[in-house]
C-alpha cells in the first residue's frame, strides 16, 4: 500500500473566498471548533477569532498562547495586553497560556511547552481544529501543526491551517535568534550519515530580509558543500 500523506486532501483558499468560507462552514450545528492561536502585540492577533465570533458557531473553544521572552519591551506588553482584553470579550470560554521561549540558560523551549499545552486538551471532541499561524512564531506553529495532524485523538478531525498575510508587520518585527542553530521539534529527520559516513551537503536556505546572523549560524552548523537559495516569492523585489 502507498503511504499516505497528511497533505493530499488539502484545500488552498484565500482571500474573499476563504472568508465566506468560514461564514458558512463554521455556522453549521454540528461543529464544534477549536481555535488554537497567540495572544501577542502582532496587530492579526484578532483577526481570525473576529470572524469566528461573527460567524456564531454553535460551540466554540480557543487556546491561546502566550510566548514570554526575557526582557520584554513595555510598549509590546501593553499591546499584548490590549490584544487579550478583547479576544476575552470575543471568546469568553478561551484558556490562555504562557509560553516560555527559553530556559533560564537560553535553550529554546517554545514548541515542547506549546505541545504541552496543548496536549491537556481533548481533542477528539472537535469537530474542527483551527491552527492560526498569524501571531504564533515559526518555532511554536510547526510543532503544533505536526502533533494535532499526528494525534490519534484528533484521527477524525478537519485540520485548518490559517495565517492572515501582512508583510509590512512581518517586515518591522526584528527576530532574536538563538545563540546556535537546531532543528525545530519534531523535524530532525534521519541522519544521512548513517548510510554514508561522508554524504554531500546541500543547503537550500529561503532567503528571508534581516536575518544574516541566522543564515550565518545555519550555515555554519549545515556546512554545506553548495548552496542553493530560495528567492521569496511572491515578493515586490526578490532581491
């Protein structure tokens, strides 16, 4: 038998169409949804559990996370603040929870705690489980999207992946990278070097604008034998 991929039943909708889709799909008696998302100063952090709220579906449940990093700025905590207030008056029955990033000796701990989470939650009474990428960070969503697609309990349940695209906001939020760089949880794979003691390394990094030092990092952990960079697209100017 072939194997099976968690992608092959996937459904691309954007814009209007995905909108109207949420309108009619989420309104019918028979969901019962789970909305799992953060709880951050990122100005989409309201967006989709707006349109959840509108839509009235008949039982809604959201986690929402919050990642604690050291030294916050005061500004950003005021708007996660704000952000909280009133995604409590959109979804009264939500569960918040902090998410710390890092370890007291600066390990990156952000998608282990996620999961954990997460993990407390039954998720084979969904219906439908909602993953909003928008205010969550790369290192949180991915290990969130692989447990929910791998929970037993969730075998039955329709996975929606949501992001609200703004790339001026993505543009102005400056990532702290770790001191070294790691595979993501969940996502380290099997090592080539068990079948060749000396396999070629090829690096495809996606090229992403004022991230040097992680590229630097990267490529010092990969050391790659050649490069092959991915160009963001699409992209007002590639380059």
């Amino acid at each position: 038998m072939a194997e099976r991929f968690l992608w092959e039943n996937c459904i691309l909708q954007r814009g209007a169409v995905a909108e109207e889709f949420f309108r009619t799909f989420f309104k019918e008696g028979k969901r019962r949804i789970l909305l799992i998302a953060g709880a951050g100063f990122d100005p989409r952090t309201l967006h989709f559990s707006e349109l959840l709220a509108d839509t009235g579906p008949p039982h809604l449940d959201a986690i929402y996370l919050r990642e604690e990093r050291p030294n916050p700025s005061p500004e950003l905590v005021e708007k996660s603040e704000k952000n909280l207030a009133n995604l409590r008056k959109l979804i009264p029955s939500l569960d918040v929870q902090p998410i710390a990033v890092f370890t007291a000796d600066n390990a990156v701990v952000a998608g282990r705690n996620a999961i954990a989470a997460i993990r407390s939650h039954d998720l084979g009474k969904y219906s439908d489980i909602c993953v909003d990428c928008s205010a969550l960070s790369r290192g949180v969503i991915f290990p969130i999207i692989k447990y929910v697609l791998g929970s037993k309990k969730a075998d039955r349940v329709n996975v929606h992946v949501l992001v609200a695209d703004e790339p001026a906001t993505d543009d102005s939020i400056v990532a702290i990278p770790w001191e070294r760089a790691d595979y993501m949880l969940g996502f380290r794979g099997e090592s080539p070097a068990a079948k060749d003691p000396a396999p070629a390394r090829l690096w495809l990094p996606h090229l992403v604008s004022r991230h040097k030092t992680a590229f630097d990092l990267i490529h010092r952990t990969v050391d790659p034998n050649d490069t092959c960079p991915i160009l963001p697209f699409p992209a007002k100017n590639p380059r």
